[in-house]
C-alpha cells in the first residue's frame, strides 16, 4: 500500500511540474471582443497586446511566437511595461525580439512598467526603444487615423511607482472620439477619481501567475490576497472599460497555475 502511494505520489509530481512547465512555456492568444457607441456598425479596429514579458525567452528561439504574431490580423500593438526584468542589465536579447515584432508591424505603443524603473537603466533602456522607432507614450497621448476614423491613444507611465501623469498623458486627446489608454498598473483606476478613457489596457498583476477554481488570483502586487482585478475585462463605470492582460513572462518564481502565458488579440467594433 506505502509503494503504491509513494509511486501515485510521484507520477502526481511529474504531472504537476509537467502542467507547470506548458502553462509557462506555451503561449496562448487571448481574444477580446469590446462594442462601442462611438464606432459605427462598419467600423472596427483590432490590436494585439503584449505585456509583462520580462525579458523572458520561449522554446525555438520564439519562433513559434512570431509565427503566431505574423499570421494574426492586427493593426498595431501595444506593450504595457515589464518588458524586462528589474534584474536585467543586457537588453541585446529584448532589442532583438522588439526588431522581430517590428519586422512585422512597426506601429508600436508602449509604457514603462514597475520592472524598467527597478533596473535603475530605465533611460537607457527607453533610449534604445525610441531609437527603433517604438511610439513611447509615458505621460503622453496621439491621435492616430485609422480607415479615416480619428483614436487617440494614451499612455502614463508607471503608476504603480508614482511616474504617472494623467492630466499631461490626457491633455492632447481629440474629445469625442474613442480613447485608449495605456497604463502598466490597473491600480490607476484607484488613484484617479475620473479618467477620460473608453479603454484603459493593463498589465502588471500576470493573473496572479497561480489561480484557484471558482476563486481566481490568490494574491497580485499591489493588491494583496484575492485581489479584484487579477485578469480579464472590468467595468470602471458606464464609460470606461479595464482590461488586464496576464502577460508572457513570470516574476519572483518561473510557475503559472490555471494561468497560462498569453498575449491579447483585442478588437474593437461598432455596437
């Protein structure tokens, strides 16, 4: 009886390190469907979000991942923070999976995360990000025309270390039309009583990288125990919408638990 719980309890270790190890190292596509007054029925915009990857390599060289960016029909996309970790000191390996994302679409947005700012090179590191022509939107806003239709798309920096300027990230939007704003943390939602935004797109929490059934994230930075926002899309209010993406990388230990890496396909259409 001991052998056969000592040989069950082995195979339940292999299983589970098993189930760990795809849940990190195997990507999936998260796709996001968002209705909007402000778009007409024949309208629609779609972006592809990619968050929290922290400086984190996939299987073949991420073969399989631009494989899977470049056969996705998107229009431009959005980084929301931790590109690295806050341990990282040679960004050569990130440079170079920037170039392949730019390779096939160089329209990118992006916002410093928590990590940039921890490795103390955070203006190094930017530098080499607008040197490749990366759209950086740390307390700033742009309009873009898509199909003749004006978006503006907003960013603050990292707000979960107090580098945030909503006021100066807001101050250039067009009023009236559809607005995204970037921001790394989702904790901005409680440090501004209004935010002039359709869509704010976060990152930062990683789905609390382990999840319970029926309970969700155990425990987020900045959020402790059972946090409310882990993953996924929120109601702020009647205007705006809160979506967190639980990112491709892992912090503190390399496990995710009912959480698998991802990236997000979001699109955007009239209601």
């Amino acid at each position: 009886m001991i052998k056969k719980i000592f040989i069950f309890g082995i195979i339940a270790v292999i299983l589970g390190i098993t189930y760990i190890f795809y849940q990190v190292n195997f990507f999936k596509v998260n796709e996001v469907l968002i209705k909007s007054s402000k778009f007409h029925a024949d309208e629609s915009i779609r972006i592809l979000q990619i968050s929290d990857v922290h400086n984190k390599k996939f299987l073949n060289d991420n073969k399989r991942l631009y494989r899977k960016v470049k056969g996705l029909d998107f229009d431009f996309i959005v980084i929301t923070g931790d590109l690295i970790d806050g341990k990282t000191r040679d960004f050569t390996y990130i440079y170079s999976f920037i170039d392949e994302l730019i390779d096939i679409n160089p329209n990118i947005y992006y916002v410093s995360g928590n990590h940039e700012w921890r490795t103390g090179m955070n203006e190094e590191f930017i530098g080499g990000l607008a040197d490749r022509n990366i759209i950086i939107l740390n307390n700033e806003g742009i309009q873009i025309t898509h199909n003749d239709k004006v978006i503006n798309i907003c960013g603050i920096d990292d707000p979960y270390t107090n580098h945030d300027n909503l006021d100066k990230a807001l101050s250039n939007i067009k009023e009236g039309e559809y607005t995204i704003l970037l921001s790394h943390s989702p904790n901005v939602i409680d440090k501004y009583e209004t935010i002039c935004a359709d869509l704010i797109l976060s990152g930062h929490t990683h789905g609390g990288q382990i999840r319970l059934p029926f309970i969700g994230a155990i425990v987020a930075p900045g959020q402790g125990y059972l946090p409310e926002y882990d993953k996924g899309i929120f109601s702020v209010n009647k205007d705006t919408l809160l979506y967190i993406d639980s990112g491709l990388g892992t912090s503190v230990l390399p496990i995710r638990f009912l959480n698998r890496s991802q990236i997000s396909l979001i699109e955007i259409e009239g209601e």
